[in-house]
C-alpha cells in the first residue's frame, strides 16, 4: 500500500527540470538580492516617520546582501570566462 501511494505521488507530481551549475544558481540568486534592494527602496520611499528608521536598517541589509553575493561571483569567476555574465 505504502509503495502504491509513492509511485501515484511521484506520478503526478510536475517533473523536475535540469539541475542549473553553481555559477546559474549565484546569478539568480544575485538577481533575486537586486529585487530584494527594490523593494527596499519603495518600502523606504513610503515609509511612515516612524517606520523610516526600519526601512534604512532594511536597505543596508538587502544592499549588504547583494555586495557579498556579487564579491563571491567575482572570486568564482575571477580566472575563469564566464559567457553570459551579468557584469
């Protein structure tokens, strides 16, 4: 029964796509950071007095986010030719 209810699960489950390399997953997740410091911003940009405190320290953090994550595709690819980089 229990093998019966695993192959119906997995036979309708969606279909896992192609794994994507280190480099592939850094850019989205470089790409995810740059959304991140948008939405910082609009938050900041809208923020009531009392909240404008928060959306700095909120800023800083996406901002910060976002520089560790493009120091570290810097060092990854520092000696290696990367077709189709972001930089």
């Amino acid at each position: 029964m229990k093998t019966l209810v695993k192959k119906f699960l997995l036979s309708i489950s969606p279909p896992e796509g192609p794994q994507l390399s280190e480099g592939e997953c850094l850019i989205a997740e470089i790409e995810e950071a740059r959304d991140k410091i948008q939405y910082a911003w609009n938050r900041f940009d809208y923020a009531a007095p009392e909240y404008v405190d928060l959306a700095v320290h909120e800023l800083l953090l996406a901002e910060t986010h976002y520089n560790l994550l493009n120091k570290r595709y810097r060092i990854m690819f520092q000696n290696h030719v990367f077709v189709g980089a972001l930089f």
